[in-house]
C-alpha cells in the first residue's frame, strides 16, 4: 500500500491558497509567513526601500541562539585564556569547553 502526504500552503493573510513560504527577520527574530504571489510581492516592495539601504549582516546568529547570547572563543583565543587562568590559578581542563565564568573573568581582566 502506497501513501501520498500533500502539503497545501494558505495564505497566512487572507486565507487563500499560498505559493511560496517568504522568510524574514527583524530586531533578531526570524519569520515564516506563507503567500500567494500577490501578497509575496507586496511584501518585497513594502521591504525594498530598506533592503536596498541596508548591509548584509555577517555570521548571522545561528537558529535559536538567543540575541547577545556569549560566543565562544575561537581556538586560538581558547589557549590564550587557558594560559591566562593557570597563571592566575584558576582551575582549568587542557581540553574542551572552558568554563563561561572563567571566560568572563578573561575578559573583564582585558
């Protein structure tokens, strides 16, 4: 026996049939919103003016990290602040995550 799973998309607007899913993202929150081709070139238009006076934002936050959630140091960064919190006789593992609030006292010690 043999399944068939359609997805229909609909308009989150005006209830229709939908087209295209449209993503989009404003003040760090993404969005999801399903168009018809009308409604999805309206909202390319109303956004236009902006898109084209705004830059691309470099190394977008990756999914469902939250806004000024703290990175974690690159590798080299990770040996500095290891030879920081031994000089400064703070326990820390010769490998792996270092501990946030060692990477803290790191930083407010810069």
């Amino acid at each position: 026996m043999a399944t068939q799973i359609q997805t229909l998309l609909i308009d989150d607007l005006d209830g229709g049939e939908a087209k295209e899913t449209v993503a989009f993202a404003i003040d760090g929150t993404s969005y999801e919103i399903d168009l018809n081709e009308k409604n999805a070139r309206n909202l390319r238009e109303a956004l236009s003016p902006f898109v084209s006076g705004a830059r691309r934002a470099e190394g977008a936050p990756a999914r469902g990290r939250k806004r000024g959630a703290p990175q974690r140091p690159s590798r080299d960064k990770s040996s500095e602040i290891r030879a920081w919190a031994k000089a400064h006789g703070l326990n820390v593992s010769e490998r792996g995550r270092i501990a946030s609030h060692i990477v803290a006292q790191y930083e407010a010690a810069q």
